[in-house]
C-alpha cells in the first residue's frame, strides 16, 4: 500500500479521528519524506496535527521544521511550545519564540494604530 500512497494521502490520515492512524502517518511521512516542508499551509495543518497527536517525537519534527523555516509560522512556534511543556522538555528555540512573538505583537499594534489614525482621518472628512 505504501507504494500506491503519496505524501498528500499520509498527510490526510494525519487528522484521522484514531490515534493510532495518526501516528502510523506521522511515521510514514517521517520515513518516506524527511524534511518536505516547504509550504506554509501545510506546515500549518501539519504542526496543528502534531500538537494534536501529542506524541514526544513531535518535538524532535517541530524542531527541525523550525530551524530550516524562512516563513513566519506561529503555529509552528506554538505547537513546539506546548509539546515541550506537555512532555516537559527544554527546547533551545523558546527565547527565539518568544522574541518572534514579541515582533509579531508589536507589528500588530504599529498596524491597530496606523489604520486607527487612518479612521480618524475619515471620520474627520466626512464631517
């Protein structure tokens, strides 16, 4: 069966309502495509599954797809977080975590006040 399966098929069964189907999965992907995590909704979905599934090897994965991504992910980021604390094991990536969170925090505020300013403006014109 595993010649017929493509990685899209184990990445389905990742959020089967069986454990045990999830897990199975998860080791098929890790066996027949390491380290294919190139697309930012699939990495989504699949560290989302991760968290789900709860397993500890979760973490050494999360690890990996963390340190080769380029993409802002918080999923990731928050996935590997709770997998480390559910399994309570440190992971050398939480101040970088929390540093990204930080960033992230203050984009969001620097943009809440641009387009605050932007409705005052328009608010004003239409007055």
């Amino acid at each position: 069966m595993n010649k017929l399966w493509d990685f899209n098929d184990y990445v389905n069964h990742l959020t089967h309502r069986s454990g045990i189907v999830r897990r199975w999965a998860l080791d098929a992907l890790d066996n027949r495509f390491p380290y294919k995590y190139d697309d930012p909704d699939f990495l989504e979905a699949f560290a989302g599954c991760l968290k789900g599934i709860g397993d500890k090897r979760g973490i050494e994965t999360l690890q990996a797809i963390y340190a080769y991504m380029v993409l802002d992910c918080p999923e990731v980021e928050n996935s590997l977080e709770c997998l480390s604390e559910i399994h309570q094991v440190e992971i050398p990536e939480l101040p970088e975590i929390n540093k990204s969170r930080r960033k992230r925090y203050e984009r969001q505020r620097a943009k809440k006040r641009r387009l605050n300013k932007l409705a005052e403006n328009y608010i004003r014109q239409r007055k």
